[in-house]
C-alpha cells in the first residue's frame, strides 16, 4: 500500500436509496469518487483503504470488510456513460490469501450474452457465461461463486472505465443515481451482501461541480458557426467583398451552401481533436451552436445540418472524458451583437417581437436532447446566449434569464449547470443574481486588445491588468461561480478579419480610429514565424490569466482550439505545440507573473 486515504469509523445515509442505505463517500486521487452502500447499520468496512498500484498495470483500490462468508463477486453496469451495456475491461479482488483474480469482459459473444474470463495468475478458467443471476433489465449484473471467505478485497480497472463491484450475500433494491448523467437506476441485487463500491480509475467521468472544481477548457470555436478570422478561406473563396458572415455566405451560396459547410463540418474538427484535448489535460469543451441548426422560419438564408455533428461531438467527449459546455452562439434572425460571431452583422435587433421565445424554444430543445440518457451526461452545461450587448439589450436579456432558469431544475435538481453571460457589464453588477448554490454560473469574456488604448501596452503592464482581475473576481465569486468563458493569450488585434472581414487592425492603424502601434507582420499568422522573445511574452501573458482565473474564479476556457493556421497566436493547439501554453495546464512554463509585476 502507498497512501492511505481514509479510515472509516461511521456509516451515514445514502439520499435516494429506497432500502434503508448507509455509504461512506471518500475522493482520494487519482480515484475520483468511491461510494459503499449497505442495508444495515452495522461497519462492513473496517481498517484502512489504500490507493495502491495494480500488478498489471492502472490503478487499484483495497481494504479490508467484515462479515463477507461464502461471498459472490459481482458486476453490473460497466460503464456509467452507457448503463446499460457491458464494456471491454478487467476487474478483480485479491482474498485474504492474497489470490488475485482478474475477470476480462468481452460483449457480445455467446447467446447475445458477455462472456468472462476468470483469470488465477496465468491460469483461466475458459469462457463463463451469466446464469440466472444475469439480470438484464433494468441492470446488467453477473455473480461468480468463485470467492468465498473474503476478508479484503482489491478493486481495479485496467481500462479507463469507471465500473462496480457487488459482494453477494443478500437480496435487496437500490435506487443508484448516478454522478455522472444525474439519472436514477433501479439496482435489484440478488444474494448480495450489503455493500456495493464504485470506483473511478485513472480518467473519471463524474459529475463535475461548477463552483468548486477548476474548468479547464478550450472552445471550438469556427466549426459549428463560422466566423471569417477563423476560417477566412471559406469566405474568400466567394470572391466577394460582402460576404462577412454566415448569414451573407447563406445568401451567396443558396442551395450549395449546405455542401460547402459540410465539408467543412467533416474535416475542421475530428475525435482526434477530442482524444488531443484530452490529453492535454483539459476537462472542458464548449461548443458554440447558432440557433438556426434547429429554426430557419422567416425565410432565413443559412445552411442546415449543424445539429448531428453536434451530437457527434458529445459522443467524442463522453469517450475521452470531457464535459461539454454547449453555448447558444447566435439567436438566429436578430443578433444579440450585432457581430459576425452572432451569425448576422449589422443592426442588434434580438429583444423585439417574438424572438425571446424563439431563442428560448431553441434552449428548450438542447435540453430535451442533451439530456437523454444516450449522452451519458457528457453535456454538463448550456450557457443560454453568448455575448449580449447590455449596453442595448439588457432588459429583454434579463427577462430571458428568468423564463429560462427553471427549465434547469426539476424535482430531483439541476439537470443541467444554467449558464449566463454577463453581456458586457461589470460583473459586480450581478452580485444580487442567481445566488442560491446550485442556480448557475456567470461567464465573463476577458480580452485586452479590442480597446486602441491596450494595444499600446507593454509586456509587464499587459500582465498587470490580467492580475489585477483578481479584485473583481474573487468579489462576484463570492456570490455565485464565474467563470472565464473566453480568454487568449494574443496581445493584439492582427488577426486577418478579427474585427470583421474587410476591416483592418487598431494594432497598425488600419482600422478607421485606430493608433498605429507597430506592424502586425510576425504578430499573427503561423507561429513558425514567431521570434523566442515573441513566444515568451504570449506565455507570460497565458499564465497570468490562468493563475488569476483559477485562484480567483472558477476557471477557464480559451478561445478558440484551432484556426486554418492564420492566427496561431489565438489557438490553444499551437500554443502547445510552439511551446508557449503547456501540455499539462497545470504546469507553468514561466515564473509566476501575478506576484512578479
């Protein structure tokens, strides 16, 4: 044993169970959430549980119990993001002989039914199929009378599957609710001794609690509504000057412009973006969405098809691990901004007429889907419009905040984290909103290079400003959690069409009421052509930000992932890759900066 992690002393109530249940819930790490279940009141548990390294590889919980005679092993419900099936990985206990036992399960082999393997060292016993025991509805369980007189037991996963273990000895129910998709499961154990153990190895999938764990995250941003800086190819390619959005690419393309997209769509972000990002250590994707993937009434011009790769990416990311924030990027025939990123350019007409409800109904749908039981939960929250001016639309996006906020909720609680933009107000000016725990997350979008004052800083009072985010962070985190939405480490507005396709740069006068700074030559563009001293700036000013935004609020997430490679100074992947944004967020590449200016 290597650490020791808890010794277990009391037994307190399990809130849903319909027996009389007792668990102790525990959290060492890497184990990230292990819950015993029992019916009676007497400690099955005793001793110390340890985190210790499994013989074959992964990671492995163990301890010793009480009063396990004659006991069974047994599985069920293999992967918590699909319940209902069996999944490849290897579990096992050791006996108070030290024995190990390792049972592989493979799906789908004989009679439509798993087959186990039950290994003793090197020796299998063959292929063992579920008897009456095997129960597939409403939980697929299988007990082995293969173990008898267990005084300890080891529980592992090979795989990077979160899985159970049930000792069995008694006959009772359980109402399992699940931490990951927050849905109820009628656990019916037969011959089980009172104790039931759910361990999360290596990579978890459990709930995540906007408020008291770090996101950490990036944002697709380009794909699923496209905005000409990150992808100005598809809008140069029109050869027309005023296509500057998705709206006039609609209106360019007509009925081709589905088939434009979807070769987009197809290729500008992969699972293997999703297995990158993951492996970066982020446990966070928000993905923007424009209203009309589900509502093109009133003779709008955009394309359709958006909504399948959406799904699609939520599979990718209940896979590799990752919560998925879905962000209402655009309401569709009124913009909320007036910006190319709302999906329309030009006039803020959102607030009028009917358009509240549409972009509700819109809310209402995401919901109704993300919630189904296929996604396991990967869809952790919606933030309900993204970027609101206001300074225009203010009173209508309060009163949208209001009708949506009990769509959230329901009797058993949030069934999804609400998310709500601070539409370009001083945070502080929603201390009074949304208090009550549990009732949503403000997001606030933090740049320094859209104002012609800040394109002038230099390096050491560019970090000062991130720093000094600290004051009002930690005084809105106070009252309910904030979260950094969008950040980037790029320090100024080179890119190609940032501020609009066919408008130019603040940073070298450019665009109309700009001051010239500088040249944006080797500021923007491929990070190949960026000097060392330019790449040690951007990382002074990434982490910053990261070390504000996690001390003083609840985390972030960057914008954007990716581009075509025209403005590497704003994509997290090649920050990564050009050495200025580490590949385990939590390691810093430079000296701490909050304290050093």
């Amino acid at each position: 044993m290597d650490r020791a992690v808890q010794t277990f002393d009391t037994i307190t109530s399990v809130p849903g169970a319909s027996c009389d249940a007792r668990a102790i819930k525990i959290l060492p790490s890497p184990i990230q959430g292990l819950t015993f279940a029992n019916t009676s009141a007497k400690p099955l548990v005793s001793g110390v549980w340890s985190v210790v390294d499994a013989p074959w590889g992964g990671k492995a919980i163990e301890g010793p119990i009480k009063g396990c005679k004659a006991a069974d092993i047994g599985i069920y419900a293999a992967n918590l993001a699909d319940p209902f099936s069996l999944t490849s990985f290897d579990y096992g206990v050791t006996t108070a002989q030290d024995q190990i036992y390792v049972q592989s399960i493979q799906a789908g082999t004989t009679e439509d039914k798993p087959a186990y393997t039950v290994r003793l060292g090197d020796e299998s016993s063959g292929k063992l199929v579920p008897g009456v025991k095997y129960h597939f509805d409403p939980t697929k369980y299988i007990t082995d009378p293969l173990f008898a007189d267990v005084q300890h037991i080891r529980i592992f996963s090979v795989k990077k599957e979160p899985f159970h273990i049930i000792l069995d000895n008694l006959e009772y129910d359980i109402v399992y609710r699940s931490p990951h998709s927050r849905q109820d499961y009628t656990m019916h154990v037969r011959h089980a001794l009172p104790i039931a153990a759910l361990c999360y190895a290596i990579k978890t999938t459990h709930a995540f609690q906007y408020g008291k764990d770090i996101v950490r995250g990036v944002s697709l941003g380009g794909w699923l509504v496209l905005e000409p800086w990150i992808t100005p190819s598809i809008f140069d390619k029109t050869g027309n000057e005023s296509v500057v959005d998705e709206w006039t690419l609609g209106q360019f393309f007509g009925g081709q412009a589905q088939e434009v997209l979807k070769s987009h769509w197809d290729t500008f972000i992969t699972e293997a973006d999703f297995e990158q990002i993951a492996s970066y250590g982020l446990n966070h994707v928000r993905i923007p969405i424009g209203a009309w993937a589900f509502d093109i009434s009133e003779n709008q011009p955009y394309a359709q098809g958006q909504l399948p790769y959406l799904q699609q990416a939520v599979y990718w990311a209940k896979k590799h691990g990752i919560n998925v924030l879905i962000d209402l990027h655009g309401a569709s025939v009124e913009s909320q901004n007036g910006q190319d990123n709302s999906g329309r350019r030009g006039d803020i007409t959102w607030g009028r007429g009917d358009s509240l409800q549409k972009t509700e109904a819109i809310i209402q749908q995401l919901l109704a889907e993300f919630t189904l039981p296929k996604y396991g939960g990967a869809v952790t929250a919606i933030e309900v419009l993204n970027e609101p001016r206001g300074d225009v639309v203010l009173q209508p996006y309060r009163q949208y905040l209001s009708d949506l906020h009990p769509s959230f909720f329901d009797a058993s609680g949030s069934r999804m984290e609400f998310v709500y933009s601070d539409a370009f107000q001083p945070v502080s000016m929603w201390n009074g909103d949304y208090t009550t725990p549990g009732a949503g997350t403000m997001d606030t979008h933090i740049y320094s290079m859209f104002a012609d004052d800040l394109n002038g800083l230099s390096d050491d009072a560019r970090v000062q400003i991130y720093c000094s985010y600290n004051a009002s962070l930690s005084d809105a985190s106070s009252h309910h959690p904030v979260i950094v939405g969008e950040f980037t480490a790029a320090s100024s507005d080179c890119a190609a069409y940032l501020n609009g396709r066919g408008r130019g740069a603040r940073f070298d006068g450019t665009l109309p009421g700009g001051t010239r700074r500088g040249s944006c030559t080797d500021r923007t563009g491929s990070a190949s052509r960026f000097s060392d001293d330019y790449k040690h700036s951007l990382a002074r000013f990434w982490q910053a930000q990261v070390e504000t935004y996690e001390s003083s609020a609840s985390g972030w997430i960057h914008w954007t992932w990716r581009s075509e490679g025209n403005s590497d100074d704003w994509d997290y992947s090649a920050g990564v890759e050009h050495g200025w944004i580490p590949k385990d967020p939590t390691q810093r590449l430079v000296s701490q900066q909050c304290n050093s200016v």
